[in-house]
DNA sequence: CCCTCGCCCTGCTGGC
DNA sequence: TGCCAGCAGGGCGAGG
C-alpha cells in the first residue's frame, strides 16, 4: 500500500469533496478484498453524511453521523478514484454523494480492506489496539523508541517495519529515514545508540513530513484521489536506485531483509 | 514474548 | 513477439 504519507494525501483529497456530504448510494461490485467487506456496509452507510476524514498510521477513517466509522486500508495497489472518468474493473466500492460526487476504491492486488467500527472504541479495534505511536506525533521521540527497542535483536530496518513499534512506515521510508540517519539497516535494534536515535526520528519525521508536502511518492498504480501525481519519489535517495551513486560517493546497494527488499549504502550507513 | 517465514492477489517488467 | 520468472508500497498466522 501507500505508506502513510500516500494514505495521508488520499485523506485530504477525499476531504475535498466528502466532508459535510451525504452518501446518497453505495455500490458493492466486489465485496471481498482482504478480509470481506461488512455484511450491512450499503444498508449501513447510505444516507450518512460525512462528518469527517482522518487517518491512523496506514488507515484512512470516514467519520460519519452514524454509529460507526468506515475503516479502509489501501492494502499494496488500493487507491480512492474521484469522479473517474470511466469505471474501472477493479472499482471494488463506488459511493455517490448528493452533491453528485462519485468516489470508488480501485484496488488490483485486493489486498485492502473496508470495515465499519464502533466510533467510540475505534482504538480498541484490533488493528489499532497493539498499535505503536505515530511518527509524526509529540509522542514518537528519541526517548520513547529507545524503550521500544530495548533488547530487540531484531534488525532495525525489520523493527521500524513493525506497526506495534511505530505505526505507518512502510519499506521506502524505512529505508530513506535509515539512510538520512546514516544507520546500518541490519544493525539489531537493540543496540542502535541513543546518538543515532537523536538521528532517527527527525530522519522518519522529516522524509515523511517531505513527502506529504510533494502529495505522496508516486509508485506504479499510485496517484493521488484526483488522479494528480505525487513528486516525492524524485527525492528518494536509496530506493530503488541499487547501482547508483550515494552523494557520499559510495554505492547503493539492493539486499532481501525479511522476504523483502532493502536498499542502503554501507558506505555511509554503519 | 520474540523471530522468521510464507502466503494472500494481480499486474508489470525484464530477460530469454 | 511470446512466455515466464521475479518483483511490487502490507499484514497476518503458523511454527520454532
């Protein structure tokens, strides 16, 4: 999926023309993605007005007059389509507001996924309970990863990946805010000093902060709600550019992490 | 609890 | 050109 900074732009696109309106319809074309979608979503959800967007880590939230909030995850392919111009097959949901609006949630892999939560216990939904701090929160300090990390063995860049750690980073930032923060991705998470920690987190903080401002990174079938393209991956400065030059001079490197890519330059990054 | 692995699904790219 | 292996932004459950 888009990681947080891409959710974050979904977010305040749907904004734009969801907020204060009223679902007029919904359609279900194909209701099982991840897990499938809740049985009474249609009858659930129309005639709601939208109170409100929001997003916690990679999760958008659609704040609605009803008891429950939707829940949708962009899984690795989803994003929301407004106003499109043709359907689409893989438009899973298509709501229709009064105004005359038409949002659909377009996702190839099917790896996302919509739920309806009680709004008052949101953070008691599973998903969210064990869930780590936001990055960009007052809460994500130094201070507050080191005591996450405490004794983890496990290798940094694999530990940041965690959403009990901190929640909304996915493998692009990981990789950038370890690069940025000079740290060794395979270095055990335990044993990343408190100095390079005071590195770390304005690392996160400030290629996500980044990112958000060029509306997201754009990445294979990822656009912007509106279909406008996010800048941010010019400024990426390891991922995907194995073989290329790190400004130290060194050589960016592309090694498998825990089934996945990593990308880093051992030059730099100790 | 912690750690690693493999799978879910579809589409695109690159190499032969 | 056609085919196929490999890879892709995430999350979860199983097993050690």
């Amino acid at each position: 999926m888009p990681e947080l900074p891409e959710v974050e732009t979904t977010v305040r696109g749907l904004a734009r023309v969801l907020e204060g309106q009223r679902i007029a319809a919904l359609r279900v074309n194909r209701p099982d993605l991840r897990r499938p979608f809740p049985a009474d979503l249609v009858q659930a959800m129309t005639g709601a007005t939208v109170t409100g967007l929001g997003r916690r880590a990679k999760y958008g939230l659609v704040h609605t007059d009803r008891a429950r909030t939707l829940v949708f995850h962009l899984g690795m392919s989803g994003r929301w389509r407004i106003d499109p111009e043709n359907a689409d097959r893989h438009d899973h949901l298509v709501l229709h507001t009064v105004s005359g609006h038409v949002l659909a949630l377009n996702d190839p892999r099917r790896f996302g996924s919509v739920d309806l939560v009680d709004s008052p216990t949101l953070g008691l939904w599973p998903p969210f309970a064990a869930m780590g701090p936001e990055p960009l929160g007052d809460d994500f300090t130094p201070a507050s990863l080191h005591r996450a990390l405490a004794g983890r063995s496990a290798a940094i860049k694999l530990l940041l990946l965690d959403q009990r750690i901190v929640a909304g980073l996915g493998n692009i930032y990981v990789c950038e805010a370890l690069h940025r923060a000079a740290i060794r991705p395979t270095r055990p998470g335990g044993t990343v000093s408190r100095k390079a920690l005071e590195r770390l987190v304005p690392a996160i903080k400030g290629v996500l902060a980044e990112s958000i401002a060029a509306g997201g990174s754009t990445i294979r079938d990822y656009a912007q709600p509106d279909g406008e393209l996010g800048y941010f991956a010019r400024d990426w400065r390891v991922y995907g550019r194995e073989g290329e030059s790190c400004a130290c001079g060194g050589t960016i490197e592309r090694f498998a992490q825990g089934g996945r890519s990593s990308w880093w330059c051992r030059r730099c990054q100790k």
